[in-house]
C-alpha cells in the first residue's frame, strides 16, 4: 500500500458529492409537491405518480445503462447525468400542465438517477477498492443522506422566500456550479492512473480471488442464480416502502396539522438516520456478518411501519417511523453496493445493478402513488403500512435461504468457475 492510496479515496469524496446531489430528486419531492399540489390540483394519488414515472423509466433505462457503465467512461456517464439533473429542474420551472411535470421527471431526472446516482458510484467505488470496498462504499454513500439534510431544508427555504418557479431556477443553477467541477475530476479506474485497486501500484495479494472479473458473468448465469432474486425481493420491499414514506410523508405531516417548517426538519430527520447508519456500516461493514447485518436491518424497517401506523398520534410517531425508515435505507444502500460485487464479481457490477434496478420495478413503479392511493381511499395510509409490516415478517423468513457466503458460483453460459472473495 503507498500514498497513492489516496487517489482511490478522492473518487471515494468525489462520490459522495454527486450522490449527495443526486439525491434531491426523491427527497426533496415531498417538499416540492405541496406547491405543484396547491398550482396544479391533482389528486394524492396522481400527484405521486412523479415518482412512479421516475420508476418506469428507471426500470426500462437500468438494464442498458447498467452494462454500458461497465465499458465506457464513467466520467463522461456522470457528467451526461449532471446536465440531465440540471436540465430538469429547470425545464420543471417552465410547467403549466401536471402532466408536463411527469413527463420532465421520466425524461430529465430519472436518467440522472442512474448516471449520477447509487448504480455509476458502486461502479466506481467497486473498481478503486476490494479490500476496503465495505468502508469506501459506506462513507460514499453517505452522499444520499447529507443531500437529504440539506435539500429538504434548501427547497423549503427557497419556497418560503421565493415564489416556486424561481427555486427549481435556482436549484438548476446551483447543481450546474457544484457537480460540473465535481464530475471533471473523476477518474474511470485505477488503470488509468497505473494503479490496482486499494491503491496498490502492483497487483494486490488478495486479487487473486477476483481473477475471473477480466470474463464476468452473462446476464443468463445472474438471472439464475436464486440469491439475485432473494436479493431483488428484498431490496424491493424496503426501497419502495422508504419511497413511498419519503415521498408522502409531508403531505402526511400535513393532516396531522404540522407546521411545514417542522415538516421539512421531519424531513431532514429521516436523512440524519441514513447518514447514520451508513457511517455505522462503513464501520462495521468489512468486519460483520452480511445476513446478521440484513436481519437487524429489516426488523427496524417493520417497526417503522408499525410506527406510521399510529400516525395520529403526532409528530412523535411519525418522526419515530422517519428516522427509523431512514436507518433501514441508510443501511440497505451501502449493503446492496457491498453485496453485488462480492456476490457476482465487480467486472459486473454495473450490469447486475441494472437488472436488479428491473426486478425492483413493480414495486417502486406502484409504491407512491400506492401510498396516495390509499390515503384517498380510506383517508389515512395505515391499510398500505401494514402490509409492509406482513411483507417485512416474510422478508425476515426468507434470509436463510439466500446464500452469500463466499463459495464457487457458476451459470448457464459460464465457462469459468467464478470464486467470490471473502
């Protein structure tokens, strides 16, 4: 190990920024819908299905980009991304019709989800770090979260001094001056530089359980491997259910006659959770048990749920349910960026965060508005929380089958026994 472990540590801060960046389009939407709500008038239902059409597109994009990631420049990828981020907010300050905001949200933000979002950086960080990849992953991750503190508090300021217009022109302009810079100082591997990764100048002694990354696996062999689909189901459950609080959880907070600053800081709240956890994770991540991690993880997601249950009761419910859906997310992102490498090999990373960001489909496309649905329906969401506590129990019940311990992994279409490294 030399000094120039620090290059790989630059892209690791590098990350952080562009995630914390990339963060706003979920966490700041909660905030932004209220007043898209008071000019448009759509119904709850249909004012969440911003966040489905992001899932729509998400999932058609995911597949494709995900393998594209894995063989051009991540550098030029991001730097597409933070035009994208950019391009939105602004073009949503020019919206005279609802519909013009769905269609500004599938086309300019959901692409910058994958380019300047958790997929491009667990690409990066997977390619700097193997020793470390736990403690890199966590610390980068902490991007999503510091973006979930300050956005929800930025966009409500903006929106208490400005009319809403002028924020998202402002938001627009402010990402344009802090991820251009950013983006340009990315560098795609360590290759480039003469580098392995953890910043050895020469091949590391542990690489030699990564020697298969030079093939990887076809798409064929990942589909049918079962761990990617317990893993799938998992991620599925816990990420559309931390969409469909976040998403709904100001208007929530609304009904109960919460004053909206308090909103924003309930908000902000749940992003000081995840920052938490993820620093915990990058901690803990390389010294722990995977699954021991995943059950302590998603049995603090089903206590949120029963939590927002007893909404009603006020903000001290409802801030319980925040912070503890923040954990839950805050601990799953870093986990799924440690687990795909070390499961299927990081010359695929890319590819296999695309198909799973497919396989999490349904249940992302239909959570907001699920949520929104509900509300409409029965006046309160505690049918859809519920559920998600039931599916949480089940979740719990099926982490034994999924096998992640280190051991030979081969597909249909392999070739090469695939060994994971520990």
């Amino acid at each position: 190990m030399t000094g120039n472990f620090a290059i790989g540590w630059r892209q690791v801060w590098l990350s952080l920024i562009l995630l914390a960046a990339g963060s706003m389009v979920t966490v700041t939407y909660g905030i932004i819908s209220v007043p898209l709500m008071e000019e448009f008038q759509p119904s709850r239902a249909v004012l969440m299905m911003a966040m489905s059409v992001v899932a729509v597109a998400i999932a058609v994009l995911a597949p494709p980009l995900g393998t594209l990631l894995d063989r051009v420049s991540l550098r030029a990828a991001i730097l597409v991304g933070c035009v994208l981020l950019s391009a939105g907010y602004l073009a949503l300050s020019f919206a005279t019709e609802f519909w013009q905001v769905l269609v500004i949200y599938g086309v300019f933000m959901a692409p910058s989800q994958l380019t300047v979002g958790a997929m491009a950086m667990t690409v990066l960080i997977s390619r700097w770090f193997s020793a470390a990849r736990g403690r890199a992953m966590g610390i980068a991750l902490t991007g999503v979260s510091i973006g979930g503190i300050v956005f929800p508090l930025m966009a409500q300021f903006l929106l208490d001094h400005f009319d809403w217009r002028t924020a998202m022109r402002l938001f627009a302009l402010l990402l344009t001056l802090v991820t251009f810079p950013i983006a340009m100082m990315v560098i795609n591997r360590p290759a480039d530089v003469g580098l392995h990764p953890d910043g050895d100048d020469k091949e590391p002694e542990h690489a030699d359980a990564d020697a298969y990354e030079a093939t990887g696996l076809t798409s064929k062999a990942i589909l049918a491997n079962p761990t990617f689909w317990i893993l799938a189901l998992i991620l599925s459950v816990f990420f559309s259910a931390m969409r469909g609080v976040i998403t709904n959880i100001a208007p929530m907070a609304m009904d109960e006659g919460i004053d909206p600053t308090l909103i924003a800081w309930l908000v902000s709240s749940y992003a000081v959770a995840g920052l938490i956890a993820k620093l915990v994770y990058a901690w803990i991540a390389d010294r722990a048990s995977p699954k021991l991690l995943l059950a302590i993880v998603m049995v603090g997601g089903g206590a949120a749920h029963v939590c927002l249950i007893f909404a009603e009761q006020g903000l001290p419910a409802i801030a319980a349910g925040a912070v503890l859906i923040g954990l839950t997310g805050g601990s799953l992102l870093p986990m799924q960026g440690y687990l795909v490498p070390r499961i299927f090999g990081r010359a695929v990373v890319g590819k296999v965060s695309g198909l799973l960001g497919l396989a999490l489909f349904v249940f992302n496309v239909f959570s907001p508005p699920l949520f929104g649905l509900i509300h409409d329906l029965f006046g309160n969401y505690d049918v859809v929380y519920l559920a998600y506590a039931v599916m949480t129990v089940a979740m719990v019940l099926l982490l034994p089958a999924m096998r992640i311990d280190p051991r030979p992994l081969t597909g249909p279409g392999d070739e090469v026994p695939i060994i994971i490294p520990d």
